[in-house]
C-alpha cells in the first residue's frame, strides 16, 4: 500500500512542478569530477577528458514492471536506478551519472515520491553516481518512471555483444534464478492476502530471492574485479530477460553458437528449493526468469588461469561454429535446442 491513510499526505498541487523537483533533489550533491553542471539548467554538462561515453535508458510501468501491492516506494526507486546502472557494466564501463522522470496520478502525495526518492538516492551513494537531472509529469494511469544512466569507459575495455568468437568460454557472474522465483512468492502471497487481508505471510525461507526481485543489484564490482585481473570480455549482456535469451543474444550478434552446461549452471539452494515448491524445474527457471542483472561474458581460454576458483565467476560453456546451433548439454548428455524463454513486455 502507498501509505497509511493518518499519515501526513501534501498534495503534488501544493508544490507545482518546479519546486516540487526542487523538493526532491535537493539534497543530490554532485560528487563525480565528470560533472561540470547538474541539476538547475536547461542541460547537464559532463566532462569525461577522452574516455567514451555511454547512455541507456528504461521505462518502468506501473503495472507491467512493478506492483506497488508488494514493491515498496524505496526499494523501487532503488531498483529503478540499479537496471539502468546494469546495462553500463555490461559495457564493461562504469556508470557515473542519472537521470530520473516520473509521472503520478493524483493518488500519489509527496510523501511517496520522498519515498522513491530515498531510493534513489541510497543507489546513488552506495554506487557512486550522480543525478543530473530529469522530469516530473502528471499520469492518468499510476506511476511510470524514466530512468537513463550515463557512463564512462576506456575504448579499449568497453564490450559489446558482438566480439564473441568459437571456443571462448561462456562465463556467468553469482546465481541465476532467485528473482523470478522471488516474483512468484510474492505473487503467490498478493492473492492469499486478497482473499484474507487479516493473514500476514512468513516470507523468512525466501528472503534471498525476495531480495532478488525488490532489491537487485548491479554488478559493479565484476567491471572492476576484470579489469583488476587484467581479463578483457570478448562480449557482454546482463541478464535481464533469461539466460537462455541472452546467450542467444550474444551468439546472433557475434556470429557462433554455443554449449551451455545444465550442470555448470549456477543456483542459490533457496531457487532450488522453491522450485520443487512450485514444481517448477530448476533449470528452466534459470534459463527464462530473468532480472537477475548479473553479467554474462565471454572470455579468451588463455585468460581461464585468471578467472578460475573465483568465487564471483562461473564457466557455464563454450562458444562453437555458428552452424553447430546453440545448444543446452543436460545432465544426461544430451543436446537441447536453445530457445529465446525470456520475459517478453508485449505479451500479456
């Protein structure tokens, strides 16, 4: 729920759209050397001194992307910078700066944007990035947010999807699974809640893949931990819509194929238990969950003495000829076509 109604509730009117973005940002101090002038003018002005920069942007629908039953204002202001922050790692950059839009219908008072803005702001200290601007609009259909991330990198380490080639090795970051699992937790416990609003559910056996869904994070750490072990990717995607989506990704752009292992596939006991929970298999719930936002990359085997025992990285298979296909080798050795099981925003 948005807020208890004896709470104090200021209406967006009060304000008018000026002051309410000043309200908001006010305590948004630019701590990037990159950031020449942020918010209060027309356009931010960044100074990245030679290094390339890099912009993604996503849109966020109340609705279709979150669920305000469950998703409280702060973790989604959190996560609503953490995706954006996810796709310049999986640049092999470093995300410096933001820029956040919302637009809210009247149900929405300045206690809750104060929410989502706290969010926002805890992503932006822990990951050390700046906002720099945005907009705030009025909605008839609830909240929807605009996120874009800008970045900065060096052209030589900066990795796009397309340098894979045949027999480098497909290498995974943490585990895979637990937000999609988490969703269906919590999913699960929205329609026992509608049926007895008095029942409060013991979500302690999921907090892991709760956490997953409401409070991923963005693998920062990975961009560094490479460039500390002196690998360079020969491409990268984060994993955002399935693991099978994104190797796919990765093989139509970079012209291969692949073997992804079944046994290789890294997952948190808790996925694993809750899978049978739901009867759901494991592996499938891997390789389509999505919203994991941990990196998938592909590496030379001469940089494998580097990355192995690394607790933070898993060899998960190789890349093949592109007429080989892109293949799953189950458990029992057996080869599966890999198909495109990611979550699709166009289907109902």
């Amino acid at each position: 729920m948005l807020q208890d109604k004896n709470e104090k509730r200021t209406p967006l009117e009060e304000l008018g759209e000026f002051a309410l973005i000043k309200h908001l940002t006010k305590d948004f101090k630019p701590t990037r050397p990159s950031t020449v002038k942020g918010i209060g003018d027309d356009a931010t002005v960044l100074d990245f001194k030679g290094n390339k920069t890099l912009i993604s942007t996503d849109l966020l629908i109340e609705g279709v992307h979150f669920d305000l039953t469950y998703m409280p204002l702060k973790h989604l202001g959190y996560k609503s910078v953490i995706v954006n922050l996810s796709d310049i790692c999986a640049m092999n950059a470093l995300p410096t700066q933001i820029t956040v839009s919302l637009a809210v219908s009247n149900r929405f008072p300045l206690e809750a944007l104060e929410e989502f803005y706290s969010g926002v702001a805890t992503a932006c200290r822990i990951y050390g990035v700046d906002l720099v601007g945005g907009d705030t609009t009025s909605s008839t259909k609830g909240m929807l947010i605009s996120v874009t991330a800008i970045g900065e990198g060096d052209s030589k380490k900066i990795t796009y999807r397309s340098g894979a080639k045949p027999h480098d090795l497909l290498v995974v970051t943490g585990d895979v699974g637990g937000a999609y699992l988490g969703l269906q937790v919590l999913e699960r416990e929205k329609e026992v809640f509608k049926v007895n609003p008095q029942n409060q559910p013991d979500l302690e056996p999921y907090t892991y893949i709760i956490e997953r869904q409401l409070k991923p994070e963005a693998r920062k750490d990975i961009v560094e931990l490479l460039e500390k072990l002196e690998v360079k990717p020969t491409s990268m995607i984060d994993i955002s819509d399935g693991l099978s989506s994104e190797i796919l990704h990765l093989c139509e752009q970079s012209g291969v194929g692949c073997n992804l292992f079944e046994d290789k596939i890294p997952l948190d006991p808790t996925v694993i238990a809750t899978s049978e929970e739901f009867k759901m298999d494991s592996t499938m719930i891997a390789l389509g969950g999505g919203e994991d936002y941990e990196l998938l990359f592909t590496i030379d085997q001469k940089d494998f003495d580097k990355i192995k025992g690394n607790p933070n990285l898993t060899v998960i298979g190789h890349m093949i000829e592109k007429e080989e296909g892109a293949h799953l080798v189950t458990r029992a050795n057996t080869k599966i076509p890999l198909k495109a099981q990611g979550w699709n925003s166009f289907n109902d």
